[in-house]
C-alpha cells in the first residue's frame, strides 16, 4: 500500500522522512552506524533501512566494494548496491513505508510530537431519514434535532459522529440511495485490519488475514449480512496430502485476494506472507536440499538444464518452486488446503488484482518479495487448474498487444461484458496513478481509452466492484491524503461520475479496505469493511446504489459487439422506415384537412392507412424473421464456440499433463544415465576381478603340478605315499 500522509501526521516529504530516520537511529549523519538500527530491528529489515538511507540522502552506490573480510560490510554495500537507480524519492517514502510495516506507532513516539485534532463527520448527511450509526448497540429515543456526540477514538473504533437517539434497527431501514450507512452489528467485531481479503456467499461476507499492528493474521471471520452479526469461522486442521505435507493452519498473509469458488469454497489467492515454508520462487527455479544441511535447509538453483540434477553437493528435487499459491477453504469441513495447479505459477506476490472471468481467474501486477512492482498477466482456469502466462519470456500461450499498463500493485481490476478487463489506478513507491487501461480478452490488446465526466484524483489502497455495467471504487489515497469520494464508472461509456463524497477521516476514506457485492430485498447493496487512515479500522458500511444491474444491462453486456452492430442498423433501418411511413400517413392526413374537395370518400382514407398498416406489419414481420435468425446464427456461433473452447481446455490440461509427464520422463533418463554410468564402472571393475581370479588359478595348478613331479624330500613334504618297489628287486 501507497505511504499517505495520516491526518495525525502532520508533515510531508522529506520532513517525514527525516523524522523516521532520526527515529530508527541515523540522525541525519552521512556515515550512519548500524548498532542503533540493529537493536530495533532484524538484521535483513536493518540493512534494507540503511540502504534506503543512504540511496535518499547520498544517491546510488558509487563506493568500491570492501575489500577486507567483515560480513556486516559487505552485507551493507551489497544491500545498497542492489538499489540500482532508484529515486531519491522512492527511496524516501520506501523507507517510511517499511518503517510503518515494523513500528506502526513509531510516529507517536518522535519527540516534540504533537498530535493533531481529529474531526469526526458524519458518513450519512442527512440526519432526518438516516443518520450514521456507529457499529454497536444504539439509543432507543429519538429527537427532531439530533445532538452530534463524539465518538472514543481508538484502533479497531469507528472514526465519525453518531447523531444521539436515533435508532436504526437492520438493512430494511436503509431507504435513501447513494448513502453510506453504518448499521447496528452484534457478535464480538473482529480485529481492526487492512490489506485483508473479503468475499460473499450466501448472504454472507467472509472476511480472512490482513495486517495489523504490522501483524498478519490468519483469522476466518463471517458477517451474517441478514441479522448483521459476526462470528469467528473456527477453522479445523486438514487431512495431509502432496501439497500440503502439513496438516497446519494456513499461515497468515497480507495483500491476497479472497475470491468465491462455487458455493460452499472460498480461493485465498497470492499474498504476503512471513512463513519461510511460502518462499517466493522465481521462473525455472528448484528447490533441492543441501547434502550437508537438515531437511529444512533450501538452495535455490537456476534450472539451466536437467543436468543441474546430478550437482553432487545436492540431493535429488524435493518440489518445484511454489510461485503463486492458491489456498482453499471448504465452508463443509471447515478446512484450508493447497490447490494442486499445474502449468507454470507467477511468482508470490501481494497487492495484486484477481478478477473472475468466465471460468477463471486474471492475476495482473503486484509487488514481490523483493518490493518489485510487477505488470505481468496470468490466468488460471478453475476447470483444468492450469496456469497460462500472458506475454511470457519463455513459454508464451498468448501473446499481447498494445502497451501494457506500467508495472504497478494496490490497484482496482473488473471484467466488462465477458470480454474487457479494465485496470484503474494503483501506484509504485512513490507514485500514484489515475490511468484507465482496457485489455480486450478477445482480440487481446492493451489500449487506454479516454476517460469522461469528473476523472477521480490518482490513489492506490482503494476497492472496487461491477454492478451491472457500473464499476464503483471506494477509498484509497495518494501520497498526501486519502480519497473521500466513492466515484463510478460507466464501463459501456467510460463516463466518471460521483456517488458521494465524505469529508473528513473516516474508514471509508482509508487504503486497504474490502468492498463486496450483495442483495437484499432484490436490491443491490455494497459492503464496505477496514482499511487504514492513520488507525487500524473494522467498520463495516453499506451503500444501496440507485445504479441498477438491470436485466437489459446485462444482457448488452453479453452479446458481442458484431451482432450489436447488426442490430443497431436494422434499428436504424427500421427507425427510417417507420419515420416515412409516418411522414406519409401525416401528409395524407394533413392534406385531408387543408383541401378537403380533394378527398371526400373517407373510405379512402381508411384504405389507404389499412394498405400502409399491413405494409408496416410486413416489414415488422420482416424485421423479427431478421431477428430470429440471427439469435439462432448467434446460438449456434456460441455452441461452436463453447465446443471449441472445451476442446483447448481438454488440449491445454493435456498440454499441460504431457509436459509434467515428460519432465518426470527427463529426470528419470538423467537417473538411469547416472545408474548406466555407475553399472559400466562396475562392469569393468568385474572383468578385471575375473582376470586375477583365472590368474590365480593357473598360477595355482601349475605349483600342484610341480609338486607331484618332485620327489625326495619334496615328496615327503607334500604328504605324498613313497613308491613301491618292485617285486623283482
């Protein structure tokens, strides 16, 4: 998430800057020492601060690698090395950003700190229909001029006013359009978080992980969207399998996306995480074990050639790198696994867009472990779990046109008509972004279409979600505040317009926050819920939007584009049409009424409006043949379709299965060339042995013989009988 500027806060860049690296211990010196900064932090988070410091106040590293022997020198230049040609800027608000992460609360410890007012306002402004209500139990008593109260502020509470007495019992008191409520929740709230995931389900929203403190967090929580209560899922261990040796908890994440899968699954997609077991793995990486190391202890090695396998100091592959991990939580049995994918995975990341389209998943952009803003393009189809990579280096399934947008995390995605992916905002270190770009999955090419109406200011952290062809984005915020208005997008006229803006700061205008789509009564509602402003929040809002989804909405959004062409001009014939017809039949009228003496049969008149009817109904009968044949044309193009889609799913998952058998298949080749190898060794060291062996048995038949021919002593010796004589002598 983008580093804004708390309203608690006070000062900008670089004063900002410099206020927290006094505070971590370098204290505006040129030559900061690393003793201070080591005793707060760890030693990795340490030299990635001292890095940062020095590329914000001296620039790129231009100093000669140490040569003496001291590992914290040389970790310090190789840290600072790594940053390339980063922007003194970036450097800046990097260095904050990672200083939040650790320390949250390091703002309210700098000296001389004095903290700023905070301004509660009201979420709902119209206090006569429905007022605001803060999350929690409210007064029963009503009064026609409601006294503002403060709210206690404190992490986790809802940062607005509340107007005294009123009472609003559950979303069917929700009556205005293009408001935000805060109803009245029961149940024990869950923690105050940011950068978690949400999604619902039957009248449900599930919200799981997020940050807090800093922290991460693996908690299950669910809103019954109906009586409006939460609850903790409790989550039971799952069964072992290849995936997921362990049958631990999921670990906690941050910066994933929680995605609906069917009705009784939810996909926890990508993310932060600080589990070492969850190790972001590049592109034709492997992970092999150290022959000299324990079990837990990986090397990762570049999977240049197979012959890479047969490194002695490595033992065999344990598993391939596990990239972008994909969990699965069954609300039946109330366990998390690891989904078995297949293909080629993007690398881990967090702050990455999931947009569902079709019967997959679209992954774009992001940021990896190593802090790299990422524009790559990855799909994941739920039906084969096989990756495909967009414009990929190595193995391309499809390639892109167009300019992508540029490299990017903490942005809004939606899916227009089954055939657009849009991508709005988002932000690198030091930048935010207001663009508008438009992949069409059809053609697949990138454009950036020109935006209408009031173009919302750049942010990153927001949340967005499609109604209908209206595409809502709440909260976020640049490098200076956060966005106080919830804008929406007409995605069929790219048109921007506001729904409402609240002043002030409030949950709502926060970065990290969820927004999620449910009905109630046949009508839409929005759900808001956490984020962060300067305070860790778990309020939860909902908006009724007068924007409907309306069937005629989606039902343009479905049909292509060629047969809304072709519709459009037989509309456009037919409007022509009728319009002479008309023109005629006024014509005929009015000549009726100014010359009389030219008509006077009236019967006429009623024939010759009959003969223009059945003409009319003629060309209408025309026109719904017309339209008939082209919904059976269209019926037939889409059934070719799906056809043909399923038969390059089935190739794909073979494609796929074909290549993991091969692999296996080279691995096992490079096995037996190893084991020939060592049985030719064995071979020759045999025919060898053999040799000695015959050698050794001629040598000994040869001294026997010897021994038999000898006699005398000889003789005696070898034990043999004396010879008899003769009788005869």
């Amino acid at each position: 998430m983008k580093e804004m500027a708390r309203a608690s806060s006070g000062l900008a860049y670089p004063e900002r800057f410099y206020a927290a690296a006094s505070y971590v211990g370098f204290g505006g010196s040129p030559n900061p020492s690393s003793k201070s900064v080591t005793s707060k932090f760890s030693n990795d988070v340490a030299l990635l601060l001292y890095a940062l410091y020095q590329q914000a106040t001296l620039g790129p590293c231009t100093i000669p690698k140490p040569r003496g022997w001291s590992p914290i020198e040389q970790g310090k230049w190789t840290s600072w090395q790594g940053l390339g040609t980063m922007a003194s800027t970036e450097a800046m608000r990097l260095f904050v950003k990672i200083l939040e992460e650790e320390d949250p609360g390091w703002y309210s410890r700098v000296s001389n700190f004095v903290a700023e007012p905070v301004l509660d306002v009201e979420v709902n402004h119209n206090p006569k229909v429905e007022p605001v209500m803060q999350n929690g139990n409210a007064h029963p008593e009503t009064k026609t001029n409601p006294e503002t109260k403060t709210i206690p502020i404190e992490n986790g509470s809802m940062l607005q006013s509340q107007d005294k007495g009123v009472t609003l019992d559950c979303l069917a008191s929700i009556s205005l359009y293009d408001q935000w409520v805060g109803p009245p929740v029961n149940g024990p709230r869950p923690k105050a978080r940011y950068e978690h995931g949400a999604a619902v389900i039957d009248d449900k929203m599930y919200v799981f992980g997020g940050n807090h403190n800093g922290r991460y967090l693996n908690d299950l929580q669910v809103l019954d969207l109906r009586s409006f209560t939460w609850s903790r899922v409790e989550v039971k261990s799952g069964a072992e399998s290849l995936e997921s040796p362990s049958p631990s908890l999921v670990p906690p994440c941050a910066g994933h996306s929680l995605i609906p899968w069917g009705t009784d699954k939810l996909l926890s997609v990508a993310g932060h995480t600080k589990d070492q077991s969850e190790a972001i793995q590049g592109k034709n990486q492997i992970l092999c074990t150290e022959s000299n190391a324990c079990a837990s202890t990986y090397k990762v090695v570049n999977l240049l050639s197979l012959f890479d396998l047969l490194d002695p100091e490595l033992s065999l592959v344990i598993t391939v790198g596990p990239g972008c991990r994909v969990k699965v939580f069954d609300l039946q049995t109330g366990t998390w696994s690891t989904l078995k994918t297949y293909g080629n995975p993007p690398v881990s990341r967090g702050g990455q867009s999931v947009t569902v389209f079709s019967s997959s998943l679209i992954i774009f952009g992001g940021q990896d472990a190593k802090r790299s803003l990422l524009n790559d393009l990855h799909l994941l189809d739920l039906e084969t779990l096989t990756w495909d990579e967009i414009d990929a280096v190595n193995i391309v399934f499809t390639v892109c046109r167009g300019v992508p947008p540029s490299p990017r995390s903490d942005h809004a995605a939606a899916v227009h008509a089954e055939r657009y992916l849009l991508i709005f905002g988002g932000g690198s270190h030091a930048t935010c972004f207001n663009d508008l770009h438009v992949l069409d999955l059809q053609a697949m090419e990138w454009s950036r279409p020109k935006q209408q109406g009031e173009i919302p200011s750049p942010r990153a952290g927001h949340a967005g979600v499609a109604v209908g062809e209206n595409w809502f984005i709440v909260g976020g915020g640049d490098n200076t505040t956060g966005a106080s208005e919830t804008v929406v997008l007409n995605m069929s006229t790219l048109v921007w317009s506001v729904v409402t803006t609240i002043p002030g700061r409030v949950p709502l205008a926060s970065e990290g926050l969820s927004l999620v789509l449910s009905s109630y009564n046949g009508e839409d509602i929005l759900i808001s819920f956490g984020g962060y402003n300067g305070r860790y929040n778990n309020e939860a809002h909902v908006l009724k939007p007068s924007h409907k989804s309306t069937l005629q909405s989606k039902m343009v959004e479905t049909v292509p584009d060629s047969v809304l062409a072709v519709q459009n001009a037989t509309n456009a014939t037919r409007d022509m049409e009728s319009e002479g017809q008309e023109g005629k039949i006024r014509e005929i009228v009015m000549d009726n009424v100014d010359s009389e003496p030219k008509i006077t049969n009236e019967e006429s008149l009623l024939s010759a409006l009959k003969s223009e009817k059945e003409e009319l109904e003629s060309s209408l009968n025309k026109e719904k043949m017309l339209s008939l044949q082209l919904k059976q044309e269209l019926t037939e193009a889409e059934t070719r379709n799906t056809d043909l889609y399923k038969e390059l799913q089935s190739v794909r998952g073979q494609l796929a299965t074909e290549q993991s058998r091969c692999f296996k298949l080279e691995v096992d080749v490079a096995e037996l060339r190893q084991k020939l190898q060592t049985m030719e060794t064995l071979q020759k060291e045999l025919e060898l042995l053999q040799r000695q062996k015959a050698a050794s048995e001629q040598a000994a038949a040869l001294n026997a013989k010897q021994r038999q021919s000898s006699g005398g002593v000889w003789g005696w010796l070898a034990g043999a009988p004396p010879s008899q004589k003769s009788d005869d002598d």
